[in-house]
C-alpha cells in the first residue's frame, strides 16, 4: 500500500483533468484561469444519505458561494448515470466528476483504507479542498463530517 498524502493549506493543488457526468473535460488550471477559486469535495457514493445531505448543503448555499467567485465540483467514484440521476433528483447546479478509477482521490490523498464491522476496504475518505485562483490551497477538510459542514468550508474562506 502506498503512503497516504495529505495535502495542506497553502501548499499548492495538484493538476489535474477529469470527465463531469456529461462527458466532457474538467482542467483545474482552466478552471482557475477564470479568475474564481474551486470547491472540490469528496464524498462516497450518490444518493446515500450523508452524501445526499452534503450534496443539498451546497446546491442550498450555491448563491453564496458563487456570488464570492467560487465553483463547486463534487467528486466520487460512481459511474456518470449514477451522477446524472444524482444531479436530477437533487437539483444540483454543479458538476459532479466521474472518478471510477480513483486516480483523482489518489491525487488529492482521500482514497484510503477503511474499516467496518471488522473488514478492512479501500473507499473514499469524505474530504474538501478550495483551491485559490492562484492554485493554492486555501482550505483542507480530511474526513469531515457532513452537518455544518458547508458553513465551515465558507467560514474558513471568509465568506458570510
């Protein structure tokens, strides 16, 4: 097993291109070049209910968000369909990227080993990074917990 990153504030986010849910390419770095900062937030799977609540926290708190030239982009390891009735049933107005493989939460430190009911299994620790227009880190979350956790996310930014 290789030795988990852990990223940290200021340091800067790693590269990367990636599929959204409708096929087509997300470039952090063209991202960033539009001048806003990126919310890039893992969780593990659709419709689950602490997914599901944390996904509503920031299609509720979008506005606020967007309106201080932040994007937000989810990110876990199920397929596009799942995505796009995620998307649907939920309302969501951001993307959703596909990351079956788990190469981007390897990139980022947030696929690692779990424990339940006694078994050991690789899956996706629940963790956000806002990327700076300047491609820092200006905030990392590693296993957040869903409640209140968009609030934290905006107050660690500075944004009412």
């Amino acid at each position: 097993m290789t030795e988990d990153i852990t990223l940290a504030v200021g340091e800067i986010a790693p590269e990367f291109e990636a599929f959204l849910t409708d096929g087509s390419k997300f470039v952090l770095s063209e991202a960033l070049s539009s001048g806003k900062g990126v919310i890039l937030y893992f969780y593990p799977r659709d419709n689950t209910p602490g997914c599901t609540t944390q996904a509503c926290d920031f299609r509720d708190n979008f506005g606020r968000i967007s309106d201080n030239s932040w994007i937000v982009v989810g990110v876990s390891t199920d397929s596009a369909k799942s995505h796009q009735n995620f998307i649907s049933k939920h309302e969501l107005p951001f993307d959703l990227i596909v990351d079956e493989e788990a190469e981007l939460h390897s990139l980022y430190g947030t696929w690692r080993e779990k424990s339940m009911y006694g078994k050991t299994y690789m899956g996706t620790l629940r963790s956000t990074f806002a990327i700076s227009p300047d491609g820092t880190l200006a905030w990392v979350g590693y296993k957040v917990k869903t409640k209140g956790h968009v609030d934290q996310v905006l107050q660690g930014l500075g944004i009412e």
